[in-house]
C-alpha cells in the first residue's frame, strides 16, 4: 500500500473523518511507532508504520466489510457502552466495524456497519441527499393536512426539516422517506403536530432494504448492493 497522509489514514481505518482526525493530530491524540504526531502533512507506510489514536490501534482492515443489521428496539447504535446494551452485542466478529448513522434507543430497523472509512463518513455527510425510508406507527389517526406539513417542513429548534416524502398505509400508521438524519427527527416532528409515536422502523438506506431480515439479524451486503452504495458514494459532489 502507498504512502498516505495521516488524516486520510485514520480516516480509512474507521477512526474519525479526516478533518476531526486533523484535529486529533493538532492535539496530539496521534502516535506513529510510539512517538507523537502533533504536525499536519505528516505520511504513512500503512503496511509498516503503527499508528494509535488515543492509545488505541488504528489499522486499516485488508478486509472490507458492508453489513446489515435489523436493531431491535432497546440497543444502542453505538460501538460500546457502559450501561447499555449496543449493536456490537449482536455482530460479534473480531473486524472493528461502526455504524453508518443511527437509530434512537426505542427505535428499531435498518442500520449499515461498515469498516471502510472513506465511505461511512461521505454517506453521513449531511451535504449529500441519501434517502432513508422509515414507517411509523402513532397512538391516533393522522390527519392528511399534517402528513402534507411533514411534507413542506416543521421547524425544530428554529430550524425548518427538509422536504420529504410521506404515503399513508392505515389510519395511524405511514412511511416517510427523509433526506436528512437530525437526532430523534422524525420523533420530534410527530411531538410538534401533537402526536406520540409507538413504533419508528427504518426498512431503507439509499438502496440497501431490510426486506425479509428477522429482527436481531444481520448479514453481509450482496456484491450488487456494495457496488451500488460505492457508486452512490463516489458520485456524491
């Protein structure tokens, strides 16, 4: 493997993007075989060079890894966690792998793993228009006026959501697809039109589906959908 620079290192080791992996460098959280690397344009030989971030091994894996994951509700989209119960719990494979976004604690459904580090950050990028489709179950009938606000925006925060799309599939139940990913979005959108969700599942990302995939199971993206969400990736501007 050639030389390459240190941000962009750390970055296809899953570690950070490339500028939080800058910053890391700027406060000396880097080492490079044990000494401190505190200087930007610093490169590695990634197949001789040992490189830590923050005491910890940052190894870029000869292997790349894309998986599924239907989460149940009650784990955490997190690699570790002291109290909680995490993805990592369920896919136990010796590979570092992190989660391509997230899912709050109650909610259940897709979410991707990856450990290819160019990839998870430009697919979280909230520059870039990647769908993800949701369906969502709440305590009363929604009205169609408030399906078509969800549609034009609701302010959160004094921020006003992207447009999306929704389609009803019973009188409390319906899907909505977002280009965006705010914490507990959809959620808080519900909170503001007078609504409680009972149930929030995401069944697609860009153009992975969850399909048939039981609830606690993962498996391994086909050939054609990794080619599909690399496509995807490198076509973003």
């Amino acid at each position: 493997m050639p030389l390459m620079r240190l941000q962009k290192y750390l970055s296809q080791a899953g570690i950070c993007s490339r500028r939080e992996a800058e910053k890391g460098i700027l406060n000396g959280f880097v080492k490079i075989n044990g000494a401190v690397v505190s200087e930007l344009g610093v490169k590695v030989e990634p197949d001789m060079d040992k490189v830590e971030y923050k005491g910890k091994p940052a190894v870029i894996s000869k292997r790349m890894l894309y998986i599924a994951l239907n989460k149940p509700a009650g784990y955490l989209s997190a690699c570790k966690d002291k109290r909680d119960k995490t993805i990592l719990d369920i896919i136990k494979i010796k590979e570092r792998i992190y989660p391509i976004g997230r899912l709050d604690k109650d909610s259940c459904g897709l979410i991707l793993l990856t450990n290819d580090g160019s990839i998870h950050h430009r697919l979280l990028h909230p520059s870039f228009d990647h769908e993800k489709e949701y369906e969502v179950t709440v305590e009363k009938p929604i009205v169609d006026s408030d399906l078509l606000k969800m549609e034009k925006g609701i302010v959160i925060d004094g921020v006003k959501t992207r447009e999306a799309r929704t389609e009803r599939i019973s009188a409390n139940f319906f899907s909505i697809i977002l280009k965006e990913g705010r914490k507990r979005q959809i959620r808080r959108m519900m909170e503001a039109l007078g609504y409680r969700v009972i149930k929030l599942k995401r069944i697609r990302f860009t153009n992975v589906l969850l399909n048939g995939l039981k609830e606690g199971g993962w498996r391994y993206l086909s050939k054609k959908e990794v080619e599909n969400l690399l496509k995807i990736s490198l076509s973003d501007k």
